[in-house]
C-alpha cells in the first residue's frame, strides 16, 4: 500500500476522503423551497471539495450521490437526482479530464436509464489513464450490496473450482471489492448533522477516522474542508497497537497498516 503522505500546512493529510454529503433537503427546508434545489445547489459544494482535494494533492475523494435506500424517495425527487447527475456528468467530464483525474462509479448502474449508463461508461473510459485526483461517485451504492456482491462471486469460484474455501483470507475478499486499488478512507466526513453511517462504505471504513459535522452540504465549501482536515491532523491513529507503540515506532498517522 501506498505510504508517502505530503505534508500540507504542517498537517497531515489524508489519502482517502470519502463523504457523505447529506443535508440538502433541510437546506432547501429552511429557505421555503422545494428538496430538489437543495440537490441543484449542493452540486457547487461537490465542484469545490473536487477542485481543492485534487489542488492539495489527495489521492481519492469517494462522494456518496445515491443510496441503494434512496429509491425509497418520492419518484419525482429520485427523477430530479437521476436528471442532476447526468447533467453534471455532462457538464463536468471534460474538466476533471483537463484536470488529469480520474473518474469512477461505484454501486449497482444496472438500474439506471440507458442513456446515464453510457455517460457514465465513457466519463470512466476517457478518464481511465489520468494520475491525478481519484473522484470516485457512489451511485446506487449500499455497503451490503457490496458486500453481498463479492460474496456472490467468490461463491461461483468455489463452485467452478477456481479458488478454495481456504483461500479467502481477509485480503482476498477484500480485493474483491470496490476500490481495492485505493488506500481505504483516512478520513470519512458527513454533513448535515447525523451520525450514522447509513450503508455508506461498510467494510473500507472498518479504521477510518469519523469527523461529522452539522453544516449542510450546499454550505459545505473549502474552509469547512480544511477544518475536518485539520481535525483528522490532530488525531492518533492506533490500528489496534497502543499508544505508546504508536509513539515509539510510528511517525504521525501513517505507516500502521
Ligand atoms: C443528501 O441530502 C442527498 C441525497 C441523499 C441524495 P438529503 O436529501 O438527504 O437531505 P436531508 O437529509 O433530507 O436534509
Ligand atoms: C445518505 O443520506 C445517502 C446520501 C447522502 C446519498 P440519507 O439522507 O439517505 O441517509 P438517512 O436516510 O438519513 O440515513
Ligand atoms: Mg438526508
């Protein structure tokens, strides 16, 4: 796994950024306007926290756009979501393409219209080679639908014999999953006050460091970025060693795994 960490203001920074950005429709609540603008304004936020992530040099920022629970919504309001992220996907790809990142899409697309699979599809192909800022979207993502997904296939290898029971070691199924070429979350922030985890991650959050904050996602901007950033800075990282381990043997947060 990848270890080298660039110091930025004299804080550590983390590799992996991943964020639940929830609190639109109370932002569009509070300015007696329809839950969707909250979604359109909560598009800006993506574009700053893509834009600073990919200037201070993380690796991988992971969005959660859409739960496999949001279908659960009012059909009007899933439409709008559905609408707005082949819009920015749209808007968006030749920009993070100028700027050498690469784009992918987590969760199950199956269930998307023909027309958002093929945006999707091709953002992911122009994108695939470029080095810079990993910009990952969850879409349709439930961490147990990941999960259960990677079970189903080790399962068929069992069955076709290509790989024992015995060879499913933690790594093993972990590489099965999404993201396995990334480092796993340094950082997980969510916004808009609660704190759960709500099917984001499951698995790749297993060490991450929480950080929640009560800001509305469409009020999300680089300052309150660096703030949560700043925050994970402070924090010793134990990975199960103690904290005395950890100041003897180990410089800052890194290098545990
Ligand atoms: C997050 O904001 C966006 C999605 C879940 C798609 P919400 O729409 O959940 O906003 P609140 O939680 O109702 O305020
Ligand atoms: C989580 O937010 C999903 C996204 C931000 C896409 P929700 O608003 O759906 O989560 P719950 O329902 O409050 O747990
Ligand atoms: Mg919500």
């Amino acid at each position: 796994m990848e270890s080298e960490v660039k110091p930025f203001y004299g804080v550590q920074l983390p590799r992996h950024i991943a964020i639940i950005m929830d609190g639109n429709g109370r932002w569009a609540k509070n300015r007696f306007l329809p839950r969707t603008a909250g979604h359109h304004a909560g598009v800006s936020s993506v574009r700053k926290v893509i834009e600073y992530c990919g200037s201070v040099g993380v690796k991988a920022l992971t969005l959660f756009a859409f739960s496999s629970e949001n279908w659960r919504r009012p059909q009007q309001e899933v439409s709008v979501l559905m609408g707005l992220f082949l819009a920015t996907l749209e808007k968006e790809t030749a920009k993070l393409h100028k700027n050498n990142m690469r784009l992918r899409v987590i969760g199950d697309r199956t269930a998307f219209g023909f027309e958002l699979q093929e945006k999707i599809a091709s953002a992911e192909h122009l994108t695939f080679d470029n080095t810079g800022l990993n910009v990952v979207i969850a879409a349709n993502y439930g961490g147990r639908w990941e999960i259960t997904d990677a079970v189903r296939r080790l399962a068929s290898q069992v069955v076709d014999g290509t790989i024992n029971p015995e060879e499913i070691t933690t790594e093993v199924f972990a590489s099965n999953l999404n993201l396995a070429d990334l480092p796993e979350p340094d950082l997980f922030i969510r916004t808009g006050g609660e704190k759960r985890i709500s099917n984001f991650l499951l698995w790749q959050l297993a060490y991450t460091e929480l950080y929640f904050t009560d800001t509305l996602w469409p009020d999300f901007d680089e300052t309150e970025l660096e703030e949560a950033i700043k925050d994970y800075s402070g924090r010793q990282r134990r990975f199960g060693y103690t904290g005395e381990q950890v100041e003897k043997f180990f410089i800052h947060n890194d290098g545990l795994r």
